[in-house]
C-alpha cells in the first residue's frame, strides 16, 4: 500500500527533472491554498490566534478568541463576540475579517425562521472581533461558509429551507470593507434518499471549490449526491455565477448521507465522509469529475452503536487523512494517504474523551489536534506525532467550553 534500480541519467536529464519537481511542488502548494484555510505567516513564538464557533442555546455566547501556543499546546481565552449559533466560520484570505453562519431555527426554533450570515472585522494580533453585518442565509439551518478562491463570494450550505422542503447553497458578494451582501444566487436540490427522517428531501451539507478554482461541489446529504458547478463570476446570462456541469453531480450509494468533501494537496484525489452511513471514502479528480475509487468504514469491526461521520481533515504535509465520527462511536479515526495512488489505510484511532466531536483542526505546526465535544462541552488537545499521524492518547491540555463545535487557527502577525 503505502522499483528496479535504472542506469544513472545524464547530467542535463537530472537537472531538468529537477526543475520538474520543482515545479510540481509549486503546483502543490498553490493546490494546497485553494482547499485549506492559510493560517499566514509563522509567528516567531509559536503562537496563533485561535477561532472557536458554538451552539448558544447552553452555556455558550458566540465566538471565542483564544491564543493557541504550539509550543506547548495551551489555550488561553482572550476574547468572545457575541452572536447566535456561529456553528461554522470562514476567515478571508488576508486574514481581516471573519464570517460565520448563524445556524437557525435549530431543533426548537420556528419552522418559517431563516438562518443568517455574520460578518466581523478581525484583529489577529489583538484576537479581537468587531460585528460588521447580518443578512440572511436565504434558507434554514447554514451550517458551511466557503470562500471563492478570488475572495469575491462568501457561499453558506442551508442544510434545509422551509416551509418549502429541499436544502440549498446560496452565494453573497462580499464587499471591500469586508461586509455581506444580500443574495445573488440561490440554488436549490429536490429529491431525497431511503433513510426516512434524514433523507426525506435534500439537505446541503457542504460548499467545496476544487483546487484550481473552477468548479464548486455542493454535497447533499439528503439526495446522496455530490453536486457540481462551473464558477463563471464572467457570467452574462444574469443567473448568478455558478452553473451547472453537463454532468450535474456524481451519486453516491442510497443512504449514505455525504457530508464533507476535502481535497489532496497535489488536487488529484479528493475524500468524502458519509455520515449515516459512517464512511470515508476515496475519489479520483480530473477537471471537474469526481471518480470512486475506494470506500472504507469508520467503525470497528462488530461495532453495534449510533454513527455519524463529520469532519474530515488532512495534516500540513498531507500524509494523512483523520476524520470524526460521532453517535456512540465518539472517536478521531486515522488514515495514511499512499502517496503512489491516493487511497487510504486505516492505522489508528483515538476515543475524542466526550460525547460528539463534530469538528476539529490540525494546528499549522502539525503537532496538535484539537477537537470539540459539543454534547458533553469539552476541548481536549492531543499530541500528534508528525511522522506516524498517531495521536497521544492522553491530551496535554483540555478546557470546558459550551457545545464548542468548529475551530480557525490564523497567524496573529
């Protein structure tokens, strides 16, 4: 998973296919950017600034701002703004501003309540957050930002609309002092699955760009498919800048609830967690097509319990793939990527020491994994060792922190 000896090759043929790989690792890097949140420059000690985003119908306020010190892997909290639900955040390319969803109605609220968008202005070295605006999120229940990689559009996955039934992606232009805008562009999925209370009709869960930029994968949780557009912010048509490929989407297997989408760093490969049915799977890519290669549980085997696959992450040097998976499982599961073919080998897994661990980060050094138990309000801080992927089974560090669910590291200079 994770060659003949060949005659020595003349000085020239060496050099060239030194500037080759050269320039490999420079399309390598570019790809890395455009799936990745650039956390900036390397402060000089170690420390970042860090993002958490929460439910707030508990003990939580909104969003925390914490310095994250990578040398030792303590938190410190600085900072929280106040907003409603900021379950899930983006931070713009130079690091100026922070948006994050405002995930209504939730379980209690009013079926008609549309969710929003916030934007904040966003002083790293400061870890201050400063409100800017709100709009809607022209549907239910937001629960994914993403960023076009030209930093044009903010785009927000509802995972619902109500009062009429089916998900959406809705796109919103952002503007020079860092505000939303209202809505350009609405998309909305029909259809539904087998898994009756889940799949009842579509249910967007993800907004993902492919590494160059030119396409964007909306997964749909409730129609077990992998949606794709052509990003086409030239458009003259007046419909918005995203259109559908002649293809339109890749179909996973019924019932299987795709989730998040990730891509390699090197763009030829792409992993997708399934959440009901607790998987991750492995895709070849090619200019906007997505191929099914590989198809691995996160479960044990003989597991009995509730699952539910969520996050899914890759380290810095994109050697390995770790994903979350919650129900009664409640565990980071560890694959290493073969670097001949992209696919995954499952070679560890790690009990997240609470209950739901639906999002976490691998900090920029590469030598931490924080994740957050949203159902038992817990942050815990695990030592990665960068050259098995392995994690410390017992945490450095862990805080309290109400339903603590996604997390940004950003450079502070």
């Amino acid at each position: 998973m994770l060659r003949s000896r060949r005659a020595k090759r003349p000085a020239p043929w060496r050099a060239a296919r030194s500037m080759i790989k050269g320039f490999a690792l420079m399309i390598s890097i570019v790809a890395s950017h455009a799936y990745a949140q650039d956390a900036g420059p390397v402060p000089a000690d170690g420390v970042y600034t860090m993002l958490v985003g929460t439910y707030t119908s508990g003990r939580s306020e909104g969003i925390y701002v914490f310095r994250f010190d990578t040398k030792t892997g303590a938190a410190t909290q600085v900072s929280v703004a106040q907003t409603v639900n900021p379950s899930f955040l983006v931070v713009s390319g130079d690091r100026r501003f922070v948006y994050s969803v405002n995930e209504l109605p939730g379980d209690n609220g009013p079926a008609a309540q549309r969710g929003g968008i916030s934007a904040f202005g966003f002083d790293a070295a400061r870890g201050q957050l400063t409100f800017l605006n709100k709009v809607s999120s022209d549907g239910n229940d937001p629960c994914y930002l993403s960023i076009s990689p030209d930093g044009r559009y903010l785009l927000t996955a509802n995972y619902s609309v109500a009062p009429d039934p089916g998900g959406s992606f809705a796109v919103f232009p952002l503007q020079a002092d860092g505000q939303v805008g209202t809505s350009v562009q609405t998309v909305h999925h029909e259809g539904g699955g087998p898994v009756k209370g889940r799949q009842d009709n579509s249910h967007v869960h993800s907004t993902v760009f492919s590494p160059d930029g030119r396409y964007l994968f909306a997964q749909d949780l409730g129609a077990d498919k992998l949606y794709s557009y052509h990003y086409a912010p030239q458009n003259s048509s007046g419909a918005g800048p995203f259109v559908a490929t002649d293809w339109g989407y890749t179909q996973q297997k019924a019932g299987t609830g795709p989730r998040h989408l990730i891509f390699s760093a090197d763009g030829r490969h792409a992993y997708l967690t399934s959440e009901l049915a607790a998987t991750v799977s492995t895709f070849d890519y090619h200019d906007g097509r997505l191929t099914l290669v590989q198809t691995l549980p996160l479960s044990e085997p003989g597991f009995r319990g509730k699952v539910g696959a969520a996050a899914i992450h890759m380290s810095p040097d994109g050697r390995f793939v770790y994903a979350s998976n919650r129900g009664d499982a409640n565990e980071i599961v560890i694959f290493a990527v073969d670097p001949a073919n992209g696919h995954l080998q499952q070679i560890g897994r790690q009990s997240s020491l609470g209950k739901s661990p639906r999002e976490f980060a691998i900090d920029p050094t590469g030598n931490w994994l924080i994740v957050g138990n949203q159902l038992s309000d817990t942050v815990y801080v695990f030592k990665r060792d960068p050259q098995t992927g392995l994690l410390d089974p017992n945490p450095r560090q862990h805080f309290e922190l109400g339903s603590p669910v996604d997390f940004k590291l950003v450079s502070p200079s």
